[in-house]
C-alpha cells in the first residue's frame, strides 16, 4: 500500500507519520486508516468552516487535532460523526466510505463521538441514557427497568463511578458524565473514538484519569481522535498532532514526540509579520494628563454552563490606551466582558467607568456612563438581523433619559441620524429600512461601530471584532480602533488573533481558567504569549 | 354517592385519553394545543359513521382515521412549513369545532344535535342496586382505558421508542447525534396523538351519550392538556390528572343539580386551571417547544 | 420597504388559500359559493346597515388585537386576550351596576378605567411569573383565560344574575341606558372617537417613541437588546399591561355599546380570532385595523347570510382556524444547517 497523500496538500512540512503500509507489509493485508477525509470543505453560508480539509490517521493510536476556536476543529469532528454534512469531499472511516452527514453510517462503521457539551438528555437515568444511545445490544422494543440497569452495569462496571444506574444524568459529576459518554460511545464497539475538547470542563486530575483511560483504550486496539486546545495536553496524551487553522490543515498529522512544540503553536497561531512597538510609542507621547477609564478590582464572578468564571481580576485601562486580551477561547473573556456590561452578577470586587463606581449599576447606566461593546457575535448580540438599520443603529438612543426630549420622537430624524452614520462610516446600503440581515458581515460590523463609537465613548470593549471579516474590512475596523486611541478613549481589545493583538496594544494580558495568568508589554515575544495562552508555561 | 362516582369515571376516560395524547406530543417537544380539534373530530366522525353503517367498530375507525390524518396535516405546517405550533395548534381546534359544526349542518341539516342508535357496548349490565350502578353504566372504552394508559406508559417509560421520543423532545440535539431524525419521531408522536384523541372523543359522543352535539367537548381537549402539565408530563400522572379533573366535573354537575350554596360550581371548575399555573410556576416549567425557543416572533419569521 | 411588502403578499396569498379551502369544502357540501360570496358582500358591505355592523364586530376584535400586537411585538404569546376582555366586561357592569344613580359619564369612565385596570392586572400576572420565573406564558395566559370565563359565568349565574331572566342562558341585567355610549347597532360617535384615539395612541407609542422601539428590539432579538442596555424584563412586563388594559377596554366597550347585558360564554372566539387578526395584519396598527375590519365584515357577512343562503356561521369558526393554520407557515429558501 503506497504512502497515502492528501491529492491537493499543499503544505511544505513534511507529512512526517510512519506509514501503516510499511509496517504491515509483512501480513500482506492492507490495513485502512482509521478516519481518512479528501477534500472536504463546509460552508454556513457565506462562512467557510472548512476549506479542502484531507486528513489521514492511522489505526491503533492516539491523535491529537488542535487549532484556534473557529479553526473548524468542531465542525470538522462533526463531518467524521455523520452530523454535518459536508458540502464537497469524502470521509472514510475504517475503509468505508461514509456517506454525506449520515450519523448511523459512522457510527456502523465503527466510529463514535464524544460531544463538547454531551449529548445525553439531562432528565434521563443513566441506564435510559446509555440504552437511547446503544445501536446495538438491548434488542426488545420494551425492557424491564431492573434488566436494564442490570445489563449496563456490567459495561459501567469499572470504567465509570457511578453508584447507581437509576441516578439522573443531571446529577451527574462533569467527569462522571464524560466517562458515561466514552462508555456509551464504547458500547456499540466503537473502533474509533473521536472526543471533541474532552478537557475543556474537567479539572487538571480529572484530565489525568481521562488520559489514562485514554491510553488504556488505545492498547486494546482503539484509535483515539482528540481535539485538544493545550499544547501541555498534547504532548501528555497524543502520539501525532494535526492543526487546524481557518478551516484549512496547517500541519498534517506529525509525530508528537519528535516534533518541537513552538512548531506547533507557530502553526495554530499562524505566522505573519506585524508591527507593534511604533503604535506602542505614540501612546506614551499623547499619554499626557490622561486617566482612568476602566478599573477593575478583584472581579470574581461566577461560572457559566460554558465558560469559566473570572478569579480576582484585575484591570486598568487609561485613556488613549488599549488593552489587549489573549487566551484560547472559553478561557474567561465572556465573562469578563460580560462583568464589565453588567450582563452578569459579579461576585466580589469593584468596577469603575470613569470617574463612577459601576459594580451595582444597571446595563443601561454603564453606557450612559460612556461604556460601549462591540460583542462577540455580532449577529445574535450585535445587531437583530430582522430589525431595520436605523432602529440598529439608533438603539442606544434607546436607553437612560435625557433632558428636554419630548416623549414623542421623529424617527424622520432617528432614519437621517442613522443615515448619515452609516454613511460616514462607509457601510453599503440601500435603504435604511432594510432589515440588518441583509448585510455582508463586515457591513454589519461596520453598522455596530457607527452605532457604538458615538461620541462620548469612555471606554470601548471590543470583543472579536474582526472575526469572520475580509482583509478590506479588517483593516478598516483596526485603523477605526486605533482613531478612538488616538482620540483618547479607552480601549479593551479582546481576540483570538495574536497579530491583531500586538499590532494594536499598549499592553496585553493572557486569560487562561478565568484568571489573567501573564502581561506583557512590546515588543511582544510570540512564543511567549502563545505558551501562556496554551498553559505550556505557567 | 354512586351516581357522583360513576359520572368521575365516565368523564375522566376521554379526558385520560386525551391527556395521554397530549404526553405523547409533549415527550416530543410540541406543546400540542389541537387536542380540543381532534377530540371533537373524533365525537362527530364516530357518531356520524356509526349512524351511517350501524357499526361501532367501523366508528371508531374511521374517527382514528380521519384525527390521524389531521394530524398529519398539523405535522405538516408545523415541522415541513414551520409555522408556529401554538397558533398552528388553536387553528386546528378551531378547525375541529367549526368543521363539525359545519358537517353538522351540512349533513344533517341540524344547528343543535344528532342522535345514533348505536352505542359502545356495555360489557356489565343489568345491574340495578349499589355499586353495580356504577359499573352498569360503562362503556367498553372505559373499562378499556385503564389498560390504554398502562399501554402507553410501557411505550413511553419502558420501551427504546419512549427513549428517543423523550430524547427528541428534550435534548433534540442529542437525538441527531445518535442519528435519530427528530422530525419522524415528531409525526408519529402526533400520529399517536390524533389516534388517542379519536378514542377520547369517541367515548363522548357514542360512550357515553349516543349522540353528537354541536361544540359537546366544551373545552376538554384543553383541560386535557391542563392534565398533561399537571401530570408532569407522565402518563400515569396525566391519567390520574384526568381522573381528578373528572371528579371535579362530576362535583360541578352534581352541585348544578343540587344548587348548593355554598361552594359555586365555578370556583370548583376554576381548581384546575389555578392549580395549573401554580404547577407551571413551582415546577419551572421553561418554554420547552419544538421550535426555535428564545428568538423573538419577528426572528422566528425572518426567512433568513 | 420591499420585505414588509412580500411579507404582505403572503400573507394575502396564505389567507386566500384559507379562503379557497373554505370555498372547496362548502362546494362539496352542496353550497352555492357564488350565493355565498355575493350574501357575504352584502352582508358585510352593502346591504341596509352591513357597513355599521362589520364596524361593531370589527371594534373588539381590532382592541384586542392590538393588544395581542404589542405582546406578540414584545416577543411574548399572550393569548389570554379572552379572559382580560371578559374580566374587563365584568367591572364595568360591576361599577355601573353597583353605582346606579351615579351621572353617565362619570360611571362610564370610571367602568372602562376599572375594565383596563382588571384586564391588565388578568395580564400582568402571567406577564410578571414570565420576566421573573420564565414561567411559560401561552400556558399561564390560557389558564387565565379559563378562569376569566368562570368569573363571567359565575357572575352571571350568581351576583349579578338577571332575576327576571329566562333560565336558559344565564345573563346579567340590562345596565341602564344613561350609561350606554351607542345604540344596539353599536356604532356611534363616542364609540368611534374611543376606538379612534386608542389606536392613534397605541401606533404613536409602538412607532414614535422611545418605548416602542425598545419593544420592537426586545421582541426581534432580546440578547441583543440586552447587551445594548434595554432592560428587556420591564419591557416585557408593559407589553403585558398594555395588552391587559386594551383587552379590558374592549370589554368595557362592548358592555356600554351594543351589549348592554352580559350573556355567559358571549362572543366566545373572540380572543382567539384577535390573535389571527393580529398576524393577518402583520402586528402593524393599520394593518390590523384593516384585518380586524375584514374579519369584522366576515363576522357580520355570517350574521347576515342566513337571510340569503342557509350557511352555518360555523364556517367562519372553520375559516378562522383554517387561517390561523396556515398564516405562520414561513416560506424558507434554505435549509437549516445541523447546528447545536
């Protein structure tokens, strides 16, 4: 069997893994990769998820897939399980080729996958969870309870601390459900498990167990595909490594050991030059009497379902100053954007907005103190895709009292105002009652900066907001932040993307598990900011 | 004594029978507000086929029948077209009480009532003294229906298919993952439904009362659905739900007869609904729907 | 302006297919849908006193349904509009029967405030378990609903019962005539002013002023209004009121209109037909004047048939739920992706 290649790779690293092929020469059987995927590309609309993505693992070890949030490593996960269908391309799974998006013909083919947040019903017991999930096995339409606890618990037995199999998934542990999860998976004698960001909620020995049965599973023959965001977890569980970034493979499956981590990180967070230390440089120089614009003291806030709560954060931001704020995602950022919005309860500590204590204060009185956001997803919390651009535009007209309006307002006026913003910040329109959906995402964008860098802005959070835009339309949002600078409001800059980071900030703080774990100050070391991000380095 | 007992039980069998049919929608996510609609569709098809070929078990087929293929039709508008479940389901209802009404008209050239001379067979008759009088007055539907609940909870506590239609109703994401389509299970959840719901009706209209009446279901369908939420969604709940909700009637009836003072028999038909919405509130019950929960009507509509 | 026109476009079309399953199942019952058709025009439009009866019909329907607007614009489905209307019918015959030698103004106003404060406080309670518990509102509203129907059947059976009534249905005494604003036609120039300055008032708070277009964002997207400060639950909880209170009006004028009297279980769809009214006119002020004056028609069009065809008027109850099916269907070009 020749050295299998991905027919359109295009990557100058060698695709460095030990050929099944060679090994196997001597049985003359030919054995199939474990997942094997050609070409496969997927689009939600005008969002590229994946682009030409070919990945070949071999059977019997554990892989790694690693990459930035919205590389397409979920999406990716899901176009092996059969739940999305891909828009071109093939997967194969074991030799048989899976075909588009059909879930029962991964999971006869032998694969079976472990959801990010599960995918057991929290009301279920565990005996009805694992039993809904079974392909195979139980057999009867109908089952007596007691039989069917009966029978799973031999396969819980051991592999999984549960006391009893009529306790409700719900309240379950996190780990005991992720166990739960592997055992489902494992039970319909799945050959290939595929866990997508398995660690993302357990604690640091939770994560020991899972990789020690990880190990465990691989040494009975199973293949392990894991999608991981720390480089420290690879390097402890993973024999190879793949990297996704912006929907494309930018590192083919490599061997772990032998490959120097800063290869790795370089490859998640891409290369590129940037500039740094002039912007840093004009800062100081308009620097003069300038003051607070955000602090906060001691934030502690609780955590969510899906994102770690913040410890003890501490923050300034001083007027013509922006602050960066790195991390892999679910890290911590929502939360402190949300605390600084007061979109959530903080638990202790003080947030001042200017010269005003905010901690206690309403959404609504932050941005009459001169807060402004730019959120993290502009279509769900950014604009309502179905209003109209003067009423998105116009919404934080909405809010707070103001002197001398009359009750009865002309929208006449609120439609020019709008027009007139959108305007001067070059957005492509029609009509301003055209309903905000109907925008390109950099169009939208631009509609929520007009909206939100109006005057009085103290300070402006700006959550991802470059994500999914074109070059045009990130250079315009960039050059719009760095005006704001210039004009001496205060910036917090929150993003994935470490080249947008140091190209705009005075000084940048690395989240990781809710707590600001690392600063820095230009010019900025790349391989520092991404080893603090990944926790290689504490 | 007597009497109040055997006209609970009399009540409580259609309300059962379509409180069931409201869990089996409810396991599936779709909060099924058509149940009235089908129930009466199922009153006048049992009654008027009955009349026309003089037999009881033609009735009540075609009266599953036809609910069954009006459930399909709602499947339609609600998972295909994705229209709004909740007004989707009042027009359904709507559509059960003025078609019957109209047929009704149509047909029978009558705005009040039809007789039939036939009627669900009596299996204990003859019995004149005592509790037998309870018993006497039953229909086959009634003494059936105890085991239909136990039917449907072996289908829905104790079976796979109960399994996944519970996992599509709460958790559809988890249904697709193990590659059920939550949509199929949606129809036959509804199939069930308008099966379920022709048997509630038919109990009222040829059970009890061998004759079909203009608007005679008088808002069981939606004490039906009180039922299911006050059951917990469970059908054994539901079931006893119904009972009690039959005992209440059966109360109100009995104190319209005996004009007692002191308790008006509208606070006593007000019980349902009140406790209803203390169970909606203590039990937290969120907006739980098939579709799209949280955005607002004007997103829902946004062809995207 | 394009999408509200396509929007309009079918819901023209979803309404015409209603009509045409209507028109089909009447034809196979052996109607005549031409002497259908033209008997609606003429009991809707033409005939001696159709446009003033389609009025009187169109009145409770367009009040309720604008309150139905502002929840449905709010993002809420508060159905209850049967209720509010019924507990609001229930005070103003309370006041003015409890205040028989009061002068007719003076109770008449103080009957329609009574009316808009019970069907409001009908509203807010399943209004305020939503914002603050996230309790189901179409199931709270329903119930509401339910028990609105009870206190009018109850009143109208016990404490306020017409003594000197029949015993077939169970009706209230006639309220004198000093407090009447119309005739039995229930059309009048009051009736029209109030009708008219409600509506004025509701469309200049929902379209021209802060409030209401606080409502139509929190309604469309309430994360997003929520990050752009609008507190979102306040919100929710005046469109509630508003819709309670508006309920509650119609109420109060249907009693001191053309009811005088207030029957058990009277005009019983009327809630719910306000809910299609509501979506037929896209839950914009004109254009639910002009469904509520369409349905309105219909109403009186069923009324006025028998002179001329012997048409139930139970197939408007089919039409309107027939309507009601097919008027939410959303026309998608896409497929929804798998997405969790």
């Amino acid at each position: 069997m020749a050295r299998w290649r991905c027919p359109s790779t295009r990557k100058s690293e060698p695709i460095d893994h030990s050929v099944p092929g060679e090994r196997l020469d001597e049985s003359a059987s030919p054995r199939e990769w474990a997942v094997r995927c050609e070409g496969v590309s997927v689009n939600f609309g005008a969002v590229r998820a994946l682009h030409n993505v070919c990945l070949a693992l071999e059977q019997g070890r554990i892989h790694a897939l690693v990459g930035q949030n919205g590389a397409g490593k979920t999406t990716l996960a899901r176009v092996l399980a059969g739940l999305q269908m891909p828009d071109i391309g093939e997967v194969h799974i074991l030799g048989r080729p899976i075909q588009g998006g059909n879930v029962r013909a991964a999971q006869a083919a032998g694969l079976a996958m472990v959801h990010q947040h599960f995918s057991l019903p929290p009301s279920f017991s565990v005996a009805e969870a694992l039993e809904l999930t079974a392909t195979k096995g139980g057999g009867a339409p109908i089952y007596r309870r007691r039989e069917l606890e009966r029978r799973w618990l031999a396969e819980v037995a051991g592999s999984c601390n549960v006391s009893s199999l009529s306790t409700r998934i719900r309240d379950l542990p996190v780990e005991t459900r992720q166990s739960l999860e592997i055992v489902r998976a494992l039970a319909s004698d799945a050959r290939v498990l595929l866990l997508d960001e398995p660690t993302a909620l357990l604690t640091p020995s939770a994560t020991d167990s899972l990789f020690d049965r990880l190990q465990i599973l691989r040494d009975t023959g199973v293949t392990v595909l894991v999608v991981l965001h720390k480089l420290r977890e690879v390097a402890a569980i993973a024999e190879t490594v793949s990297v996704l970034r912006d929907g494309e493979m930018a590192l083919g499956p490599v061997e772990t050991a032998t490959t120097p981590q800063g290869l790795i990180s370089d490859a998640i967070i891409g290369e590129g030059h940037y500039e740094s230390a002039d912007v840093a440089g004009q800062a100081v120089a308009t620097g003069v009497g300038r003051r607070t614009h955000l602090l906060m003291e001691e934030v502690s806030s609780k955590d969510s379902a899906f994102e770690r709560g913040l410890k003890n954060v501490n923050l300034r931001i001083d007027g013509g100053e922006t602050v960066g704020i790195a991390g892999v995602e679910g890290n911590g950022q929502r939360s402190l954007v949300s605390a600084v919005a007061g979109l959530t309860r903080i638990e202790g500590g003080s947030i001042r907005i200017g010269e005003s204590e905010a901690a206690a204060s309403s959404p609504a009185r932050r941005r009459m103190l001169g807060l402004r956001l730019v959120p993290f997803d502009r279509n769900t919390e950014g604009v309502s895709r179905s209003a109209s651009l003067w009423l998105n535009q116009s919404a934080l007209r909405l809010i707070g009292r103001r002197q001398g309006d009359s009750p009865i307002i002309s929208t006449r006026r609120y439609r020019e105002h709008a027009r007139k913003a959108l305007e001067r910040w070059k957005v492509r329109y029609e009509s301003v009652t055209q309903p905000a959906g109907s925008l390109s995402g950099g169009n939208i964008q631009r509609l929520i900066l007009s909206r939100e860098l109006s005057d009085g802005t103290e300070v402006l959070v700006a959550a991802q907001p470059t994500r999914g835009l074109d070059f045009a339309a990130t250079e315009f949002v960039r050059r719009s932040l760095g005006e704001l600078r210039s004009a001496g409001a205060g910036i917090l800059l929150v993003s994935s993307d470490l080249d947008e980071l140091f190209e705009l900030s005075d000084r940048l703080l690395v989240m990781l598990g809710g707590e600001v774990v690392a600063r820095f100050v230009p010019p900025y070391d790349r391989r520092a900011v991404g080893d603090a991000m990944t926790g290689a380095r504490r | 004594m007597e009497q109040i007992l055997a006209t609970t039980l009399r009540s409580a069998a259609p309300l059962a029978l379509v409180a069931l049919a409201g869990v089996f929608a409810f396991r599936a996510g779709i909060f099924h507000l058509g149940l009235e609609g089908l129930m009466i569709t199922g009153a006048f098809v049992s009654v008027a086929v009955g009349d026309a070929t003089g037999s009881v078990a033609v009735a009540i087929l075609a009266a599953t029948a036809v609910c069954m293929a009006l459930s399909v039709l709602f499947w339609l508008v609600i998972e295909p077209l994705r229209a709004n479940v909740i007004i989707a389901g009042l027009g359904l209802t709507s559509i059960g009480l003025g078609g019957t009404a109209f047929a009704l008209a149509a047909v029978y050239d009558t705005r009040g009532s039809i007789r039939t001379d036939i009627a669900l067979p009596r299996p204990v008759r003859g019995v004149n003294e005592g509790f037998g009088v309870i018993f006497s007055e039953l229909s086959l539907l009634v003494w059936i229906t105890p085991l239909i609940v136990f039917l449907a909870w072996v289908t829905l506590r104790r079976s796979r298919f109960g399994l996944r239609l519970a996992a599509v109703g709460e958790y559809p994401f988890a249904a697709r993952s193990v590659g059920i389509n939550p949509s199929v299970m949606r129809l036959k959840a509804l199939l069930i439904a308008g099966a379920l719901c022709a048997l509630g009706g038919a109990e009222l209209s040829v059970g009890a009362l061998s004759s079909f009446t203009e608007n005679m279901t008088a808002g069981r369908g939606f004490i039906a659905f009180v039922a299911v939420i006050f059951g917990a969604w469970h059908p054994i709940g539901a079931a006893l739900a119904g009972l009690f909700f039959g005992f209440a009637e059966a109360v109100g009836i009995q104190s319209q007869i005996n004009i007692s003072e002191s308790v008006p028999r509208e606070f006593v038909l007000m019980i349902p609904y009140v406790l209803t919405i203390f169970a909606v509130w203590l039990g937290g019950l969120r907006r739980r729907r098939s579709l799209e929960a949280e955005a607002g009507y004007a997103e829902l509509r946004e062809p995207d | 302006m394009t999408g509200r026109l396509s929007q309009a476009a079918v819901t023209v079309i979803l309404v015409a297919a209603a009509f045409g399953v209507v028109a089909l199942i009447m034809g196979i019952s052996g109607y005549s849908v031409t002497e259908v058709f033209s008997g609606s025009l003429q009991g809707a439009v033409t005939a001696k006193g159709a446009p003033s009866s389609t009025v009187r019909w169109a009145i409770p329907l367009f009040l309720i349904a604008l309150g139905v607007t502002i929840g449905f614009r709010a993002g809420f489905f508060n159905i209850g509009g049967q209720g509010q209307f019924y507990v609001g019918a229930c005070s103003a015959l309370a006041v003015s029967l409890g205040w028989r030698t009061g002068p007719g103004v003076l109770v008449i106003l103080l009957g329609t405030l009574a009316a808009m404060a019970s069907g409001a406080v009908w509203s807010f309670i399943p209004g305020y378990l939503r914002v603050r518990f996230g309790t189901d509102e179409v199931l709270t509203t329903l119930m509401m609903s339910f028990i609105g129907m009870l206190v009018l059947q109850y009143l109208t059976a016990g404490p306020m019962r017409n003594p000197a009534g029949s015993g077939q249905t169970a009706a209230s005494e006639r309220i004198p005539d000093a407090y009447r604003i119309t005739g039995s036609s229930g059309v009048s120039l009051t009736v029209l002013l109030i009708v008219g300055v409600t509506a004025a008032l509701i469309w200049i708070l929902l379209e021209r002023t802060r409030f209401g277009l606080r409502v139509d964002l929190a309604g469309r997207n309430a994360t997003m209004a929520r990050w752009q400060g609008i507190n979102v639950r306040r919100v929710g909880l005046a469109s509630f009121v508003l819709a309670g209170a508006l309920a509650g009006l119609a109420g109060a004028v249907e009693l001191y209109g053309p009811a005088a009297r207030l029957v058990t279980g009277f005009s019983p769809t009327v809630g719910f037909n306000a809910v299609v009214v509501a979506l037929v006119g896209l839950l914009s002020v004109p254009g639910v004047a002009a469904a509520a004056l369409f349905f309105g028609g219909l109403q009186s069009a069923v009324l006025f048939l028998p002179i001329v065809s012997d048409l139930p008027p139970s197939a408007l109850v089919l039409l309107h739920g027939t309507v009601a099916l097919l008027v939410t269907i959303r026309v998608r070009a896409k497929r929804r992706v798998a997405a969790a």
